[in-house]
C-alpha cells in the first residue's frame, strides 16, 4: 500500500483550503469529503446547508451564477444555476461556495474520496485511516477538518424552516433583510441561556428587539453578560419557557413561535420573523475518542500556541472541530491555511519533503 503524505479528512471552508494550499505545495492531497446521507459529516460541510453567506470576502453584489456557470463542471453546477432559478444577487449561497472551493482544490491535484472515516489509529507511524468503505489509507501527515454540527432541538417545524427564519448563527444571518425590523420584519426570538444565547440576543438588537427565551428563571451566562442583556431595553426575557414550534407558512417563512412553559402556566404565541438556537455545537471528534486530546466539550486542543498542532505530532487541525468560539467559514478557511502549511513545514523536517 503507498503511503499518501498527507490526508485531509473533511471538506468545508478549512478542508478546502488545507488541500488548495497542500496540493500547490506538490503533497498531492487525499481528502476525504464525508459520504453521501450522512447528516454530521455532509460533503461541503454544513455551508451546504446554508443560503445566502455575505460575510466571505470576495463575494459582493454581482453576477455569481453567470461565474458558477463557467467555473465548475455540468455535473457540479448547482441545480438552481441549471434551471436558471433566480437566487439572492448581494452575496453567494453556502453550496456555491464550497463547490467553487472544491474545484479550486481539484484543478490543483487534489483527489477527493466521497466516503467518511470511521475511525483512526494514530498510535503508529504511517497513521492509519479506515474508511466507512474501501481499504484502509496510510498517511504520513493528516489534517482533521470534519467541523461542528449546530444543535438544534430536533421539531419537526424547525427542521422545516431551516434556512427560511430558522437559524443557529446570529452573526452569520443576523443582518439579512428578513430579520430587519428596517424591513417592517416581526421580532427576534433566540433560544437559550448561556453566553452564546447572551451574546447572539445582543448581536440581534443591531437589527431588531429580541425575545430571550430560557427553560429557567435565571440565565446561565456570566454574570457581566447578564446584566448587560438584562439591561438592554430591545431584549425582553421570556422565564420558564421553551420553543414547543416554530409557527410559519410557505410564502414568509417563519412568522412566530408557539412557547411552553416549564412552571405550568399556559403556553404562549409570539409574532417573530426569525427563531436563533444558541443551545451549543457538537464537534465531529467521534471517530478520533482515545486518538487525540480533546476537551471537555470534544473540541480538539491546539497544543501550541498560534499552531495547528494536536496532540499527536504530524496530526494537525483546522477549522471548527478545534475552534468552539469563531465558527465562521473565514476563520476556518484561515485555520486550513495554517494547518497545510503546518503540515507542509513539518513534513519537510521529517520526511525530507
């Protein structure tokens, strides 16, 4: 069996660009793209689940689909570029992004396996990958780049207005047109009470009042970002309540939220144009339990400072399976930069690359 030099397990922003900077380097990347009906470890990353992403440098108001149609392949066209379906012209959907990333690694010598990985022996050299099918791969570097999934509370109705007011990041959708109160659009409702409900409610207020929505009668946040939220006369606490369904149609999207209480009162209806989960995210370490450190969440830990470096040497990481606080495609995409060239700097030391 060859020994690839580096594999790459993962392919949103930080995958993506871990294997465009690994294979411009000449280390002829192998990457593992997640295979397909695999809700946790979907090719594209979860990017492919998202609309309109404004906050990518690089992507103003513009003919995208005229761009799409000549940069990737028929078979990876997008099918609403295909039908000629109109799309938001301000920025770049989520799967658009990622098919363009996807090509731009491919037109440099990445090859790209559409199966998951099952598991990992990281205990000797080559490292050893097993795929969810096919032969086991061994690699002399690997860059883990699988993400974190988004928690969500598992209605029906919330599944079924993902994407159509149905969010689990204020700073990646907060600013749309749909959630401005500019726009005549109904209030805000975030659900949660930690530091990352506080801090979306608060980002939210930018744009619109905010119900904040927690099972309990006080918040779990420290206690400097409660009473800065407390504080602000555009977030209105909702005590003892819980979302029991998102309320909307097929025209608006999201137009309310139906709320139960965990104290006995009677259940309570609220106009809202959009419904934000701050209830944490999950990384994708499963495969890697006994592998590598991870923290206290299953986040991996970066063992040196301003390095992609894990536990495990020659074993690096990018994007949000080692990052719990940014969580942006920007950030993750920077990170799969620091880990190719990690990666690359570290082979040159021990393999003479």
């Amino acid at each position: 069996m060859a020994v690839e030099q580096v594999v790459i397990i993962g392919s949103g922003p930080a995958g993506w660009t871990a294997a465009i900077y690994a294979a411009r380097a000449d280390l002829r990347p192998l990457l593992f793209e997640g295979a397909l009906g695999n809700p946790n470890y979907i090719p594209l990353g979860q990017l492919a689940l998202t609309t309109e992403v404004e906050n990518f440098p690089s992507w103003p108001a513009g003919g995208t689909r005229e761009y799409l149609a000549s940069a990737l392949p028929p078979d990876r066209q997008p099918y609403w570029v295909l039908k000629g379906t109109p799309q938001p012209s301000h920025g770049i959907n989520g799967p658009e992004l990622m098919e363009l990333c996807r090509q731009q690694a491919l037109n440099f010598g990445t090859r790209v396996v559409t199966e998951d990985v099952a598991r990992v022996d990281f205990s000797k050299r080559p490292f050893q990958l097993f795929p969810s099918n096919g032969d086991p791969v061994e690699a002399r570097a690997v860059i883990v780049a699988t993400g974190a999934r988004a928690n969500y509370l598992g209605l029906p109705s919330e599944e079924k207005y993902k994407n159509r007011g149905v969010s689990a990041c204020a700073v990646c959708d907060g600013a749309l047109p749909r959630f401005s109160a500019a726009k005549k659009a109904r209030p805000l409702v975030v659900i949660g009470g930690g530091d990352s409900a506080v801090e979306e409610a608060t980002y939210l207020t930018k744009f619109n009042t905010v119900y904040l929505v927690h099972r309990r009668d006080q918040l779990r946040a420290s206690r400097i970002m409660q009473d800065r939220a407390l504080a602000n006369p555009k977030i209105t606490p909702k005590w003892n309540r819980v979302l029991d369904e998102v309320l909307g149609n097929d025209k608006d999207g999201v137009t309310g939220v139906r709320l139960k209480s965990t104290a006995g009162a009677p259940a309570e209806e609220l106009e809202a144009s959009g419904v934000f989960l701050a209830i944490g995210h999950t990384p994708n370490t499963d495969f890697l339990e006994g592998q590598l450190e991870l923290d206290a969440n299953k986040f991996i830990v970066w063992k040196k400072p301003y390095r992609t470096w894990t536990s495990v040497e020659g074993v690096f990481a990018a994007g949000d399976v080692a990052d719990p606080f940014y969580k942006q495609a920007v950030t993750a995409a920077g990170s799969g930069c620091m880990a190719a060239l990690d990666a690359e700097r570290w082979l040159a030391e021990h393999h003479g690359h």
